[in-house]
C-alpha cells in the first residue's frame, strides 16, 4: 500500500512485513524441518538424561551397596578375631609380662585380617595392653617409631603406660614411658568400652577418629565372660577411600562416607581427612565443612521434603555448575549406621545426551542445508504463476486492461484463480469501457443510442431496443432501435413497450426465451424480424431501475440463439450500469430545466420590480447569442477561430440571463425615478402645499391690510401680484421636478432664490416619524418657527454604513468610488440636478447592482464549466480603455464573451423604449452612438465591426425594435474610425 492512497486500495496505520511467497514457502519448511529436528533432538535429549539417570541411580545403589559390602568384610573378620581375643587369656592377665605373652596370638589376628590396625583389652581397673600394627612410613612417623619396627604395644599398668615397639619378630627394639599417655587415657571412659559393658555380643561403634592414628576408623568389642575385660580391635577405613574412589561414576564425582552425625570418615578425594592439630584430640570433619557440591547437598538434604537415604538424585546448582547427588543409609548387619554421600556434575553425566542432542540438531542442520535450497527453487516455481497474478491484480487496481491474463500453473487452484481473474478482467474491461463511453457523452439524446451500441457490441447481440417509461413509471416508448452494426432502424420498427414489458417478471432482474413467427406477431415483432431477415429470434429483457428500484426504462436484446447464463449475468450487470447512466443524466437533465426556470424566474422578477425595464434581462441573453453565433460563423477575421462547445453555450446562456440579478437589491424607487424629487412618492406636493399655504398667508394679509384702512384696490392689486409670482416660481420648480431640460445656472440661482422665501409652521414635525428620522431631525426648535421654501435638511441627508461601504482590499477587485451618502434627499440638491432626475448618490445605487451581481454569483457553487459565469455577467459594465466599473478592466483583462454581453447592454439600453427618463433610439442614432463609444475606446472595435457586418443588430431589431424606430444605417460610414 502506498502513501497515495490508490483508488480502492485499503489505509493501514501500520505497514506489514511483506515478502514474497517463495521466502514464506522456504522460510515455513526451514521452520518446519527446524522445529522437527530440534523436537527430535529435544526428546533424544530428554530420553537419555533419563536413561542416564536412572543410570546414575543404579550405579549409586551399586555404589552403595558395594560400600556397604565392602564394610562388611572389613567388620565381619574383625569380629571373628575379637571373639577369639574375649576367650584368650589376655582378658584375666593383670601384669604386662602375662599380657606379653598373648602377642603372637594378637599378631596371628591381626595377620588374619588385614583392615585390623590393632586389637587391645581394657580392663576394669584402668589398665589397658594393644597391639598395633605398623604397616607404612606415616604410621611409623606418627607413632615415632624406630625403623625396623612392625609392632607396638601401647600398655597402661597401674598407672604407668609404655609404647614397646617390636620388630617383625615381636623383639623389643625400644621401650619407651609415657606418663602423657596414662593421664590422659582411660578405657573405661570409651564409647566402645561402655558399650561392650552394656552388651552380651559383639559391639560395633559408629566410624571414628582413633587416638592413636589420628586415622578413621570403626571399633568392634565384645566383653569377656567375666566382666573384667573388654576385646577390641581398630578397624582401619582408609581402605574404603580406594574403594570409593573405584566407584567414583565421573572422573569429577566426588563421594564421602559420613557417620551418624554427618561427619566424614572416609572420601573419594585425597586430602579431605586432615589430621589433628599438635596437641588437639583427633575428631572428624564434619561434611559442611567442606563446601562445594556435598554440603549443597546435605543442606538440600536437609530441607523440609527431602528424604535423607533415598536413592533418588537431588538436582542443585553449585557456583554456576549444576550437579545431581544423593545421601544413601548403609544398614551394617549388626554394625553401626553410616550414610553414603554421591554427587555427580551434570555436565559429565549428561555428556552422552548432550553429544546425542547436537548430533541430532547437526544432521537437522546438515538436511536443512541441503534441503533448503531445493526447497527455494521449488517454491519458486510453485509461487512464480502466483505472482504473476498478484502483478496482474496490480494492474486491474490500476486500470490497466491492455493485456490478457495469460498465467497458467500445475496448480489446480491457481489455475482456476488464473481464469477467474481473466475472466474478471475482461469484464471489468467491459464495464469500464461501456461506463468510459457513457460518461464522455453528456447530451441525453446521443447518449441513448451510444447505450444501446455498446451494450449490443459487448453481448453479441443483434439488435437492441431500449424503452424510456413516461414521468410516472408507465407508458414505455422505445427511444431508439439499433442494429449490431451500429445502424438506426426507423422506431416504428420497435415492438410495442406494452408488450415488451410483459416480457420480465414483477421483481426479476431480466426475463429471457425465444419467439418464433407466430409468437413475434402477437408482440408486435414481425416488423423487427423482417428487417433482421430472421422468422425467430431469442430475447432477453432487463429493466432498467433507479436508486428507489423504480422501473425508468427497459432494454431487450435480440439475438440468433438462446445466451448463456453466464452472458446474463453480465449483461444483468451491464444493465445496472445503464439504468444509472440514464437516471443520472435524465437527473442532469432535469437539473438543468429547473436551473433554467430559476434563471428565467429571476430575471422574470428582476424585469418586473419596475414596469420601465421589463424585458431587458429576457432581450440581452438572445442578442449576446446572436452576436457570439456570428463570431462563431466567421471565417476570417479577428473571430476566424473563435468557437464554442455546449459548456461554452451554456456558460454565456447562463451569465447573459444572471448579468443584471444583483438589481433585486436596487430600490424600485430610485430604478422608477421619474423626477427629481421622487422618493416612494414625488416630494413635489409637499412643496405645491407650502405655496398653497403661501397663497393663503397672501390673501390672508390682505384681508388683514383693508380690514386695518388700507385702501381695498391697492391691496387687493398686490395681492394679485404677489399669487402671480408665487405660482409663476411654483410653476418654475415643477418644470425644474420635471428633469426634461438641462439646468443652467441661471436656473439654479432662480431656486436659490426661490428657497430664500420663507412660511410659518406651527406644527412639530417631529411628531408621528420614525426613530431613525428623529435621529437626523436632530434637537427641536421652538414653535412656530419660520422655514425656508425649499430646504436641504439634515433628515435628507442619509450616511453611508460600514456595509454598504467596499473595502480597498475586497476579494472580488472592487474600484468603484462611493458618493459619501448613501442618499441625499435634499430638495434643492434635487431640484438642482444637471441632467435627468438622479442624484450622484442615486446614480451609484443604481450602478451598484453589478458589484451585488459580481458577490452574489460568487458565493454560488458553479459546477467547473460554469466557474466563468461570475466574470462575464460582471464585467459588462467594463470599458475597453478601463474607465469602466465596477473593477475597472481592460479590454484585454475580460473575456470575448465578456466584450459580447457589454455590447448587447448597451444596444438593449439604447433601443429600448421603456425607459422612465428617455425615449428610444432610433436604429441609426444607437449604432451612432456605440460608434462613438467604439471611438472613446469603450466598446470592442472588432465585435462591433462583427457586430454590424453581421446583421446581427437588423435581426435583433425586426425581432424587438418598434418598425418606425427601424432606419437605414450606413455599415460603412460607421465602420471608419473616427479621425
């Protein structure tokens, strides 16, 4: 979509990503293949981190159980030997000497199994005898043994303890006393000891620490039969350390073995079982202590949930590193309880998953990059038919019908999308052509037959006949009849439009059938079937309906043979195009009478506001037509080019009748001043009444004078006088009222004197006047008050408003100049008019009905062909030299037209014989004097020579002018400018 908003195109406030079929195409099988693979890949993942842990928990259960074996054959012998050791002798000696004498046997036992670090009795007294075995250099290092030493014997003898160390043949090598040893040890004070004492059987302690070997480890006791004794011997765990190091399942797997309290007594990794600080009691380490994954996972362990000795892995995380591991319950038959502690890092169990996983994603890597490709160039393919009609939509959105739709692809789909969209486009084609050709035709009458033609070029009909119904829906006459080839039948041809109608049912969209011979005739066909040479013919009949589906005309196409049901669709469709084609231009039509009526009436009321100019807007319109037909009919000449088309017609037609509409504002009584002093009445007999009055004060003083002793004859002799005067001057002002002669200024100091007379009103004149006269009186004076005869008073005089004032800056180009009054009634400003009976400020009102024409002609909404009207109706008051009103143009600032009208104006005015202030030309004096104004530069010299070679202004006189006002006229006399 563009920002120019194509002609039926959606907006869209947001643009789309938009791409072409094949990349959606390839992109949808790359996700597809992507996403199986990656599926794949996923749930071989998946599958095999649960086969590796259920592995991993297998192996921890074997692992566990292997320990756990392991301790067993560790504890089992040892058992054996303290058995024997509780029925030897030893347990009854209470010297070292009988002590002594037990050694080989010790040493037979402690030969016998091989995890045993020593057997030893304590005894009920304190005492206590062992035997040790030294089996490497750190034994030997931390007992301080000398070298060539493989036994020790560590005795406590009432009180006094000794370490003996012995070589391989039990020889003392060295005797050493260790009074250190007896303070701080007493047998009877051990845990295995105190159990042993508690028990009938063999005892084992939970892994320890021992004090002699700093070294973890597990003691098995028994108690002898006399109570006084009790066998045990040190079993050595370091052995366990190998073992769980065999059972490590990666080379990072870390596993310890924790006694009861969690604390480590043998692990997998070197250097975890510290020994004793100098001086401190050996103890072990608790599994907290040592960080990383195994106390992440006793506290896992430990939180609420977790099941400690469950064989289930714990997943935790460990500075960025995941691990799994689990804490397993050895359960020793008869021995103590210990827990097994295994972790595993996922990166190492998971090693095989992860290797299945991205081999999975490389072979989906590897067919995607085969694949796709291939899967490009087919989809190419596939899309190529589709873009070519996604390029032809593009140019039916355009209009662009020139080529056929030729597109063909394997697809069914597309293929039948290819012919729907060829069979669109040529119908669209058909519509637009037939809709193209009725909208260049703008007359009604050549519009109907070019209906008709095109509708029987599209269908492939023979003839056609289309019906136009009355004003009220009935009486269907055909209005015209045409052939296939585009020929004219005569209309008496046509079936009758009674019959035809009969042809559609009520509410269908189109009847069809056949008539044969004896059927035609019924109709009233015959006629049409032997000027098509045809016994029979198909038909198919379509109302044409307007907007309110009234039937306004009916259209039937004549062919050879039955159409198609796809042809009547088309055609049904065309109909519609029709029917619009002719209600819109019988609107138009209709449009165009009322707007002439409107025209007609208007200038109709303009003509009849005054009984002097009627006929003036009916006569100019006729004779600026006839002036503009004689340049049209020019052959040389200025106006050998001059033309006009039916807009141009219509635009002077419509400026010629509207050029005089802004008089409705012209007040009748100015338009219908007859004299000076005529306003809605003559003002002249308000003025006969104070001569009157003047007359009576005459006779009266008269009377008053004899009455007094003047001489009767004497005074009735001046009374005659002075009547004679006043209606001599009376007399003198009516012939002045009159307007008919030229004022000279002889006469205008006769009125001044006139004026000087003066008479007594006794009367307010204020009383009974309207608001806005009272505001002109201005203050009243007190009565009675002598008056001048004839006065211009300030109420004559009427000021000029701001609206009826033209600004300088005006947007129609106004440059008249306005008379500061809008009127002055002043009766001797009347009286004393040169010429005529109008005053400057009357003459200007008059003149102001063409600035009223040019503003009301602008505020209407001219359709584009009439957008001149405004210039020509304006402008004939224009002047050629540009002394014209009201904009004061040029001759080549206006129109031809323009030119045309101003001359029809003012030949109208002069021949006219209704004017209020003037007679009517003869034919010779108003050809003269537009000669005259030709030579002033007023008129147009080439439309005025036009004008009179023409004969135009001889028709335009037999047809208006009085025949005694028709004269010769020299052409060629007035054709020569003047010199």
């Amino acid at each position: 979509m563009n920002n120019g908003h194509t002609p039926g195109t959606p907006r869209t406030s947001r643009r789309a990503l938009r791409l072409p079929l094949h990349i959606h195409i390839a992109t949808l099988f790359f996700l597809l293949v992507l996403a199986t693979g990656a599926s794949i890949a996923w749930m071989s993942y998946t599958r095999s981190v649960r086969m590796l842990e259920d592995a991993a928990e297998r192996m921890t259960e074997r692992a566990a159980a292997q320990t756990l074996g392991e301790i067993e054959a560790l504890l089992y012998p040892a058992g054996t030997a303290v058995r024997l050791a509780a029925l030897e002798r030893l347990t009854s000696a209470t010297t070292l000497a009988e002590r002594r004498r037990s050694l080989p046997f010790l040493q037979r036992a402690l030969l016998a199994s091989p995890a045993v670090s020593s057997i030893y009795a304590g005894y009920g007294d304190g005492d206590f005898f062992l035997l040790f075995r030294i089996v490497d250099d750190e034994a030997r290092r931390v007992l301080a043994a000398p070298p060539g030493a493989h036994w020790m014997v560590q005795s406590i003898e009432r009180g006094e303890a000794r370490f003996i160390h012995l070589d391989a043949g039990l020889k003392v090598l060295r005797d050493d006393p260790r009074p250190d040893f007896a303070a701080g040890y007493d047998p009877r004070k051990r845990g295995w000891y105190q159990a042993a004492m508690t028990e009938a059987g063999l005892i084992y302690t939970a892994p320890y620490v021992f004090a002699t070997t700093a070294k973890a480890g597990v003691t098995v006791a028994q108690r002898s039969e006399d109570g006084r004794a009790v066998v045990g011997a040190d079993i050595r765990l370091a052995s366990l350390g190998a073992t769980l190091q065999r059972l490590r399942i990666t080379p990072a797997s870390q596993l310890v073995l924790l006694d009861e309290d969690d604390r480590v007594v043998a692990a997998s990794e070197e250097g975890w079982l510290k020994p004793a600080a100098p001086g401190a009691a050996p103890e072990a380490q608790a599994i907290d202590t040592l960080g990383g994954p195994l106390a992440a996972l006793a506290s896992q362990a430990r939180r609420p949930g977790g099941e400690p000795g469950s064989p289930g892995l714990i997943a935790f995380s460990v500075d960025g590193r995941d691990w799994r591991g689990a804490l397993l319950t050895l359960r020793i038959s008869g021995g103590p309880q210990a827990r097994l502690g295994i972790v595993v890092p996922d990166d190492e169990l998971l090693t095989d998953a992860v290797t299945i996983r991205d081999r999975a994603l490389l072979a989906t890597l590897l067919v995607m990059l085969g694949a796709v490709p291939l899967t490009y160039l087919a989809a190419r393919l596939v899309s190529k038919p589709i873009r070519e009609l996604a390029d032809e939509a593009a140019a039916i959105r355009r209009f662009d019908f020139a080529a056929d739709v030729e597109t063909r692809s394997v697809v069914r789909e597309v293929d039948d999308l290819a012919t729907d969209l060829a069979s669109m486009k040529a119908s669209i084609r058909h519509f637009l052509e037939l809709s193209e050709s009725l909208a260049e035709e703008s007359s009604f009458d050549r519009l109907l037959p070019r209906l008709v033609d095109e509708t029987v070029a599209v269908s492939g009909a023979r003839a056609g006949v289309l019906y136009l119904a009355g004003d009220e829906g009935a009486n269907l006459e055909a209005a015209t009849l045409r052939s296939s080839g585009g020929e004219t039948l005569a209309p008496a041809l046509a079936p009758p439009g009674a019959a035809m109608a009969g042809l559609v049912g009520e509410g269908a969209r189109s009847g069809g059938g056949c008539l044969d011979a004896g059927q035609g005739a019924a109709a009233g066909c015959e006629a049409l079937f032997g000027a098509l040479g045809r016994p029979a013919m198909a038909y198919l009949a379509l109302p044409l309906l307007d907007r309110e589906h009234a039937r306004v005309g009916l259209l039937v196409l004549w062919f050879d043979e039955a159409p198609g049901s796809d042809l009547v669709h088309f055609v049904e469709a065309l109909s519609g195009t029709a029917a619009l084609s002719v209600e819109t231009r019988a609107l138009i039509r209709n449009q165009k009478r009322l707007f002439e009526s409107f025209l007609q009436l208007l200038a109709h009321a303009i003509d009849a506001k005054s009984r002097y100019t009627g006929g003036h807007c009916a006569r100019v319109p006729v004779l600026t037509k006839m002036l503009a037909r004689a340049a049209c009919e020019a052959t040389s000449g200025p106006f050998r080019d001059f033309a006009l088309g039916d807009d141009g017609w219509e635009t002077l037609h419509v400026a010629a009748w509207l050029h005089d509409c802004g008089k409705v504002t012209t007040p009748e009584f100015i338009v219908d001043k007859a004299t000076k002093l005529e306003t809605l009445y003559d003002r002249i007999h308000e003025i006969r009444m104070r001569f009157e009055v003047l007359k009576r004060d005459a006779t009266i003083a008269c009377c008053e004078a004899i009455i007094a002793g003047e001489a009767p004859a004497a005074a009735r002799a001046r009374l005659a006088d002075e009547l004679a005067a006043l209606d001599a001057d009376f007399a003198f002002v009516a012939a002045c009222n009159a307007g008919g002669e030229a004022m000279a200024p002889a006469d205008v100091a006769r009125l001044q004197q006139i004026a000087e007379r003066r008479w007594l009103r006794t009367l307010d004149d204020r009383l009974g006047v309207s608001p806005e006269e009272l505001r002109r009186k201005g203050p009243a004076q007190p009565l009675p008050v002598e008056e001048a005869l004839l006065a211009d008073k300030p109420e004559h005089l009427f000021e000029r408003s701001v609206e009826d004032r033209i600004a300088p800056d005006n947007p129609w180009g106004l440059r008249m100049a306005a008379p500061a009054l809008l009127y002055n009634r002043g009766e001797l400003a009347n009286l004393a008019i040169a010429r005529g009976t109008l005053t400057a400020e009357d003459r200007y009102r008059i003149n102001e009905h063409i600035v009223n024409t040019i503003r009301m002609l602008a505020d209407l909404p001219f359709p584009r062909h009439l957008r001149a009207v405004p210039e020509i109706a304006g402008s004939h008051h224009e002047k050629m030299d540009g002394s014209g009103y009201p904009r004061g143009l040029t001759g080549a600032q206006m129109s031809p037209l323009a030119r045309m009208l101003a001359i029809a104006d003012i030949f109208e005015a002069l021949t006219a014989v209704d004017r209020p202030y003037k007679q009517g030309k003869r034919l010779s004096e108003a050809v003269a004097i537009m000669a005259s104004m030709r030579d002033a530069g007023h008129i147009d010299p080439a439309l005025f020579a036009l004008f009179l070679e023409s004969g135009v202004y001889q028709d335009y006189a037999r047809r208006f002018m009085q025949p005694a006002c028709i004269d010769e006229v020299d052409v060629a006399a007035l054709l020569q400018p003047a010199a």
